[in-house]
C-alpha cells in the first residue's frame, strides 16, 4: 500500500525515476485528484490508452493462512487525507473520456477483475 509514504513522496519517487504515477479515481481533501488519471501513448501507429484504478479493498495473501485476504482500505485512505471514487463510476467517466481518441485501452488496477 504505497500511499503509506504520503502523495508528495509518491509523486518525487516517480519523477525521480521518470515512472508516470496514474490513478483515476483517487481524491485528496480538497477533492482534486493528486495522480494524472490516465495517459495517451502511441505505439506502431496505435493510440493506446492507460489508465489506473484503485480499489477500495486491498487482496494480500496472508503470511501464516497462505488464504487471499481483503483488507479495507478506505480507513487508511482517510487518515491520509484520501478517498476513493467508486471503480466502477471512474470507469465509466474515464472509457467515455478515453474511447473517443484512442484505438486500445489498458487497465491498471488491483481490482482483481477477470
């Protein structure tokens, strides 16, 4: 759970090492979104479209059980100042916003979706 180390952290690590951080329904106190939703690449004449989700529950597999665990995160997320828009509306506003200028779409996400 990485927003342990706080978004200013986060946000260094990834300029430090040239990674775009994506999160498209991650939102702070004052109810901005601290990551770029989502990011356009082109590939082979492709416009492929990335964008990143995160879940409201956490899957870990526990150390002694060896069983998946669901961990709620919201907790976490509002000591640190952070909420979740629910996956499912974010998907929605972000394919309608995405669909229309690009030929593929990715999915980063925990969510554990088939």
């Amino acid at each position: 759970f990485d927003l342990v180390l706080g978004v200013g952290a986060l946000r260094d690590l990834g300029r430090e090492h040239g990674v775009p951080l994506l999160c498209g329904n991650l939102i702070d106190a004052s109810g901005a979104r601290p990551f770029e939703s989502y990011r356009i690449f082109e590939r082979d004449g492709l416009r492929i479209g990335v964008f990143a989700l995160l879940a409201d529950q956490i899957q870990h597999t526990g150390t002694e059980e060896k069983k998946l665990v669901k961990v709620d995160a919201r907790p976490r997320l509002e000591e640190l100042g952070l909420r979740t828009e629910t996956y499912t509306d974010a998907a929605g506003r972000l394919l309608a916003e995405l669909e229309p200028q690009v030929d593929r779409l990715v999915l980063l996400s925990p969510l554990g979706l088939p």
